[in-house]
C-alpha cells in the first residue's frame, strides 16, 4: 500500500465503512438543513403531512379551519386565515418557526420540533396546551418522497467534496 493507489484504495475502504458519517457531514451544511426545513414546511403551507395527506384532525375529521377559528386567529394574532382552507400548522408560527434537522440518517431524516401548542386565553377563555402530534399525527413533521430526490440532489456535491477530501482528490 506504498503506492498513490494503494493509499486511494485504502482511502476508498475507509470511506465506504464511514460512508454514514460522511452523509452526516453533508446535512452540516446549513443551506442542506435549511432546505429539509423549508421542504417539511412548504407541504404543511399546502395542508399536506408527510405521506401526502391532506392534514386532518383524529379526532373531529375535519381537515379545513372553521369560521370559529378564522374569528380566533383574527382577534388573537392577527393573522388572516379563511374558513374552508386546508390546516396548516401555522397558527402562531411558533411550531414551523421550530422545526428543524435533528439527526440526519441515511435510511431517514429525522425532523424535530415543538409540537406542544402553549395555551392562551380568547375572550377571557383559557384553552388548555395541545400535543399537535396527538391531534393531527407524527406525520405532521417529515418529508415527502418527492422532497427526497430534491435533498439528494442537493446533498450529493457536499458528499462528493467529502469524499475527495478523504480520497485526496482535487
């Protein structure tokens, strides 16, 4: 192994057995962890969960905000939601605002968040804390397949610079 391809070679075997490590070192990259936030995000803007769903209550079934709630959300923050739009997640901001890359695998991309809503108080009612998950699932928080091939896409340069620095290739 004295020889410039007997050091690639050993190079390469060291790569290939620390391969998840150097995936790991590709979602370091902020723009790669800004992406996996901006991709579970952009499927809760459509009222969509991970799998594809459309985000619906366990509970009520219902997957659409009601005027009650378009009331609430004007008067309690001001934000302008219709009745009859899909759920979104976004009614304060605090739980996209916390979703964020927590351990990058290479079978998944684990995603975390804050999926406690805090209580707050509408016309002198105070409403209880809520777990999001218990409510709406764990899918709430994920990506979908088709955000998969755009994260591949996007991690592949980070992992090829990676892997020549480890190969010593420029």
């Amino acid at each position: 192994m004295n020889t410039r391809l007997g050091e690639l070679l050993y190079s390469a075997l060291a790569l290939k057995s620390g391969h998840g490590y150097a995936f790991k070192f590709a979602f370091k990259e902020d723009v790669i962890s800004n992406l996996v936030t901006y991709l579970n995000t952009r499927n809760l803007e459509k009222g969509l969960d991970s799998k594809g769903r459309i985000i619906s209550n366990k509970y009520t079934k219902q997957s659409v905000y009601s005027a009650r709630t378009e009331q609430i959300y004007k008067e309690t923050i001001g934000r302008i939601i219709s009745a009859g739009s899909n759920y979104t997640m976004k009614y304060s901001g605090d739980f996209w605002q916390s979703i964020e890359l927590a351990q990058p695998n290479l079978d998944f991309v684990d995603i975390k968040s804050e999926h406690i809503k805090r209580s707050f108080t509408f016309k002198g009612v105070q409403t209880d804390e809520v777990n999001l998950f218990n409510l709406y699932g764990e899918d709430i928080v994920g990506l979908q397949e088709r955000d998969y091939i755009i994260l591949r896409k996007n991690v592949l340069p980070y992992y090829i610079k990676y892997a020549r620095g480890i190969l010593g290739i420029n």
